[in-house]
C-alpha cells in the first residue's frame, strides 16, 4: 500500500502546504483529535470528519493518551473512533495522520522499549499499518536522545512511521536531537508542535521558533484557539456550556486578552469573518507554521476554523494583532 502525500481533492491540493522537510502535504488547518470520544461522540465525530475532508482537509491530529482524563476511559478512545472512521471510509491514504506517545497510561514515557510498543498499540487502534507522523508528545529529560532517536528510527526503517516529531520540548534537547540524526543518519524530525497562540506567543517564540527556522522544522501549534478564548464566545457576563470554560474565560481577566479580542473583533468585521478564523490567519502567517491545530465537537463550529486555508490578512492587520498581543 503506498499512501499518497496528500488529498485526492484537486479543488483542495491548492491549499496544501510542504510539511518541513517531508514529503507530507498538508491542509493549513490541522483537525484536532483531541474531543473525539470526549465531547464529540463517535457519530458527531464521523460528522466532522467527513466535513472537514470534504472541504479539502487531510490532516488529523490526536495522541494515545486522548481520552485518558475522562472517569471509565483508558486512553486511546480518540484513535480509536479515527481508526473507525477511516475503515468506514475507506480514505486511509488519503488522510494524513499524526499521534503521540508518551502520555498512554499503559505506555508512558519515552524509553526505547516503550516507544516501539506504544506505536503497535496506536496502529491496532487505528487500524492502519503506518502512521504519518509520530510525536513524542512529552520529552522525558531523563532519558538519552540516542534511546529516543533510535527507538524512533528503528519505527520509520521497519514501516511503520513514515516522518517523525517533537512536542513539548526544550530547544537545548531539540538541538540535540536534530544533531543527532544528522550525525548518525538516523530518522530527523521533521515538525515541532508547539503551544502558541495569540495569548501565549512566548511558549514558542524565541529559541524555540528560531531553531524550527534554523533547522527547516515545520511548526505545527496547539491551544491554536486558547481552550475557545480566540473564538471570541467568551465575553464580560457571559457563560459558556464548554468543558474547558474556566481555562478560556480566565484570558478575559488580563489586559492583553482584552487588546486580543478588541483587534480580533474589528478584523474580522473588516472581512465579514468569524473571529476564530481571524485568530488561526495571524497564526498561519507567522514564521515556521505550517497549520495551527484546531478541533470542533460540532459541525456548526467547523466553517470558522476551515476558513483559514482563505483568508490572507493585509501586513497591516498582522502587525495590528501582534502589537495587541505584545
């Protein structure tokens, strides 16, 4: 079977963005998996993966342990209901998919042991025999760049991985990482997932982003919306049914969320769009980011995130949010 780099779509190929230095391309928006089985069951789920593809999308993002956090599950339901959804569609080469490991409750940390089995059990729940592009989704400091590299390298040679790369992780053991696999011609990463938004802009830019640009390194953020702050449902007196309200409504509560929203709101008049797209466009803009990651638990929600692979802000507004945002 050999998978295709990207969607079938010829309408949506247009919109594809190069994945770093991989042969991967990519819708600008990443769905997020991370409210499948969660907030979205698996019939809702279905839904907005259909609607998502059939808008051109193609890249899926979720982690092993998604969704351990709730009472009576064990971690993995999110790939699950994918890998469920893919052989019902039977679109596997058509979509690309990304997961994690490090956080599976049955499969923690990142030892090499661990990594090679917590892979097998992602690619039974996903019922594919490759994953696109694995993360470790937490890096364990204690353990040797050359386990992790090597368990990892060991994944792409035998199949079972096609590209590799890092989430939550310093730029010191990045380097490390990098000059490791370019020393030793072994697997590389080719994306870093980062969290970076509009109200958290230094948990990437510095070091950090300065060595994706360096090194070539897609970057592909999570909390893209801020827990839904950057969606701009969250105001002064306001109550949202959400399961992370507290998180979101705690950006209200600072000057910079307040700067943030005022600017999100009078660009997104100015383009008749919602604010959430808005949001991702300033985020899609920004050096070394390939697609900011976004999930939805209902349709209705999909359209402002899909909207933009279209909106392209004027150099002007861009340097608006980011004052607002300083």
């Amino acid at each position: 079977m050999t998978p295709s780099s990207g969607s079938s779509g010829s309408s949506a190929s247009r919109s594809l963005r190069k994945l770093g230095a991989s042969d991967l391309e990519v819708f600008p928006l990443c769905l997020g998996g991370n409210v499948f089985g969660w907030t979205a069951d698996e019939a809702a789920s279905f839904a907005v993966l259909d609607a998502y593809t059939a808008a051109g999308g193609n890249f899926v993002d979720t982690a092993d342990s998604y969704t351990a956090w709730i009472e009576g599950h064990k971690g993995g339901e999110s790939e699950t209901v994918i890998g469920k959804w893919v052989k019902a569609r039977g679109n596997r080469d058509d979509v690309v998919i990304a997961t994690k490991v490090s956080q599976h409750p049955d499969y923690p940390g990142l030892s090499g042991a661990n990594i090679k089995a917590a892979a097998d059990a992602s690619l039974r729940r996903l019922g594919t025999d490759y994953i696109d592009l694995y993360y470790t989704h937490f890096d364990k400091p204690e353990i040797p760049v050359e386990e992790i590299i090597g368990a990892l390298d060991e994944l792409v040679r035998a199949g079972k991985v096609r590209h590799i790369a890092a989430s939550n992780i310093t730029a010191e053991r990045l380097q490390e990482s990098l000059d490791l696999s370019d020393r030793e011609g072994l697997a590389r990463y080719v994306a870093l997932q980062p969290h970076y938004n509009l109200v958290s802009r230094d948990t990437y830019e510095g070091p950090l982003q300065d060595l994706a640009s360096r090194t070539g390194l897609a970057a592909v953020p999570y909390f893209a919306l801020a827990a839904g702050f950057l969606t701009g449902k969250y105001r002064p007196g306001t109550t949202v049914d959400s399961a992370r309200a507290g998180r979101a409504a705690q950006y209200l509560e600072t000057e910079r969320g307040r700067q943030v929203l005022a600017a999100l709101d009078e660009i997104a008049e100015a383009h008749s769009a919602p604010v959430a797209t808005v949001a991702l466009a300033w985020l899609a803009a920004q050096p070394t980011v390939t697609a900011p990651i976004a999930s939805a638990r209902t349709l209705d929600q999909l359209p402002a995130l899909l909207g933009v692979a279209d909106l392209e802000l004027t150099e002007q507004e861009l340097t608006r949010l980011t004052a607002a945002s300083a």
